[in-house]
C-alpha cells in the first residue's frame, strides 16, 4: 500500500487564515500588516523549511524512538495528567531553546531569519529555517530521554507550531486575563519588536510563566517596531539564510586566541561588530535595482510562489512513497524557484541564468526518469543553441526584468 502523508492537507489551511487575517486588517484599516514583496519573501522562506524538513523530521521522530527505547530515565505514562505535564514540560524546553537563540551566536545565525521581516503578519510565522528547525528538534530529545512516549512528544509538538502560528498578527488586541496565562499575539509582538525596551523579551511559545519567573516578561506598551535592530535591506533569498553565519566567520578571522574565537561562536550577538554587516554586503550584493512591480511582474512572481507551494504539498504527501530521483529533483527545483523569486523582488540581472539552470533540472529528471541518461547532454546543448538563435535573454530582461535595452 502506499505510504502517503495526510498533513500535506492540512498545508493550503495557511493561506485560508492568511486570506482571513488580510480581510481583517483591510477592515479594521491597520496600516503597513501587508506589503506584497515581504509576504513573498516570508512565504518563499516557509516553502523552503517546510520541503528541506522532509529529510530530517523522519530521521528526530525514529531517533526520538531510539532515545525512548535506550536511555530513558523514566517510564512516564500516558494519562491525562502527563499530558499537562508534557504540555509544560515542552513549552519550559522551548522557552531556554528560544532564550539561547537569542543569546548565542551560532542559534543566533539560525534563528536571525525568524526576526528579519519589518512586517508582522502571519506570514512571518512560516519564516523559520531548515537550520532552525534541526536546532530545535535536537533540543526536544530531552523530552523522550526524560522518559515521555515519542508518540505524545510528537503530538505536542504539532499543537505548539499550530498555536504559536497564530501568535504571529496584529488583527488581534489585547485579550484581557488570558494575558497573564498564555503568550498571547500581543505578548508576541513584542517578542518581535526592535524597541529598545522589548528587546529579548517574551521567549514563551505557549504560557508566559517562564518570562515572568526567569525575568524576561514585557507587556505591549508602544507600538512596536518590527525586524532587526540593525536589518538587512535585501530580499535575496540566499542572503538571508547565510549572511549572519558569514558576518560570524569574518568576526573570527579578525580575533587572535581559540579562547577569543569560541567567545564568537558561543557569545552573544550583542557584542558582534556591528561594522561587518555593512562590509560584507558591499562585497557580495551589489545594489538592488527599484523594482517597478508592474501586473505582468506580480503575476509571474506569484506564479513561482503558487508553483513551488503546490509541488511543496505534493512531494510532503508522496514523501515516503518517491524514489531519491523524484525527491531530490522536485527538492532542487523548489529552491532554485524561490531563489529566483528572492532575485525577482530585486531585479537581479543574474536570476535570468537561474532560469536556464531550472529549466535544465527539469530537462534532467524528464530524461533520467525515462532511461535516457545519455541525452542529458545533448538536451543541454540544444538548449543553449535555442537560447542564443531566439535571444530569449532579450525578451526576458525586456518585459520580466523591465530592462529598456
């Protein structure tokens, strides 16, 4: 029988609440929720995470297992009352995962792209990484070393990604009493925000017990400012994901002494050289043309985003049943696609090349899939002589890159 996997439904459900939160903020005439580009650029990063996760939430859930089976401390049952148990034991794990995030550099590299957008929607809540996600996973081993059925770990740890989701909107106010109990969208903008006093604030994902307790509770007073203290001014897909780990690396080769290194590695972000960011950017992204976002442009942007969702939520469906060909080239093609779209957002001359390499992807897997390996070869040469006998690159630059040449 074929394995298949039933969450892939559960998937399009974001965009439903998406819809809803956007009909909300239109009628209560909240300025500045939605700006096209940075719900693209947030969605085009949940696509990645939630594609790459595929390898690797197998892989946690069986070693969540093994850990169970092996070096559990303690048979913990499954009544009622473990689960509340559970419930707080996950979210008082979550809270030092997420305080450590903030507060270690190499986390810090990971989580930085949570923090990124300087809109606050629920979007945003899709914008965590690959990298992310594997930090966290190994810190939720402790619940079945601890002696917690991984079935029931499991479980929770669904319900903390479907309720801190929601947390991520300012369609919602204040909610009175509930705000002393659990973090609530409001305690969460501030998590979010970049004013000086909501600064490593509000680490819970579920109850604000711990921020209260470890002192580092913070009630929406102002009106927060959201994104970075310090942002990154790019939509590059690429840039995004890897620039802290890059500012981390040229720290160290600026600092003598393995003690001095480690102190970069594992200190805090707060003592980085704020100096580097600005550096390496000169370096390695040259500045972004003004994007007119004409409708013939939208509407090729929005393609890619819809594109590369729907074939997310197929290979998420088909995982266990596709062949390594099958998942690596659909993998391949989503990343290259959203790679794109970040070049897309700031009409980078580059991305016209990245559209040739995803074309031969799929030229690749057409041909492999059906035995003909050998072809491969001279199905990319016929595709560099029809490029260059049609000037294809013309026509793109022209009416996709809006280049009058």
């Amino acid at each position: 029988m074929e394995k298949v996997n039933y969450l892939a439904f559960a998937l399009p459900a974001f965009f439903i609440f998406l819809f809803i939160e956007y009909k909300i903020s239109k009628y209560k005439k909240l300025k500045r929720v939605f700006r096209y580009e940075s719900s693209v650029n947030n969605i085009s990063i949940g696509i990645a995470e939630r594609v790459l996760s595929l390898f690797i939430t197998a892989s946690f859930y069986s070693l969540f297992y093994y850990i169970y089976e092996h070096y559990a401390l303690l048979n913990i049952s499954n009544k009622w009352y473990i689960w509340v148990t559970l419930v707080l034991t996950t979210d008082f794990i979550w809270y030092w995962y997420h305080r450590l995030g903030h507060q270690v550099n190499l986390l810090w590299a990971a989580h930085i792209v949570h923090h990124q957008s300087e809109d606050f929607n629920l979007t945003v809540a899709a914008r965590i990484t690959v990298f992310q996600a594997l930090i966290r996973n190994v810190f939720w081993c402790l619940l079945p070393w601890m002696g917690f059925h991984p079935s029931l770990v499991i479980f929770i740890l669904i319900l903390h990604g479907v309720y801190s989701f929601f947390t991520h909107t300012q369609v919602v106010g204040k909610l009175g009493w509930l705000e002393y109990i659990f973090i609530t969208p409001s305690l969460h903008r501030v998590h979010h925000a970049s004013n000086e006093k909501y600064l490593d604030r509000n680490y819970g994902d579920i109850f604000v017990f711990w921020d209260k307790m470890f002192g580092t509770f913070q009630a929406e007073e102002e009106k927060p400012a959201y994104g970075l203290t310090h942002p990154i001014k790019t939509y590059s897909f690429l840039w995004q994901h890897f620039h802290y780990y890059f500012e981390i690396w040229e720290a160290i080769k600026r600092t003598n002494g393995l003690k001095n290194k480690l102190k970069i590695i594992f200190g805090s972000p707060t003592l980085m050289d704020q100096s580097i960011r600005p550096i390496l950017e000169k370096k390695w992204l040259p500045q972004a043309r003004k994007t007119n976002f004409t409708f013939s442009l939208r509407v090729y942007l929005s393609t890619q985003v819809v594109v590369s969702f729907l074939l997310m939520c197929l290979i998420t469906y088909y995982f266990e049943s596709l062949n390594h060909l099958e998942k690596y080239f659909g993998t391949s093609f989503i990343i290259i696609t959203l790679i794109i779209c970040g070049g897309l957002l700031e009409q980078r001359r580059w991305i016209y090349y990245t559209e040739w390499l995803r074309v031969l992807i799929i030229e690749g897997y057409i041909f492999i899939s059906l035995g003909y390996s050998s072809l491969v070869i001279i199905s990319v040469i016929l595709t560099f002589i029809t490029e260059r006998i049609f000037k294809i690159d013309i026509w793109y630059k022209r009416f996709v890159l809006n280049i009058r040449l």
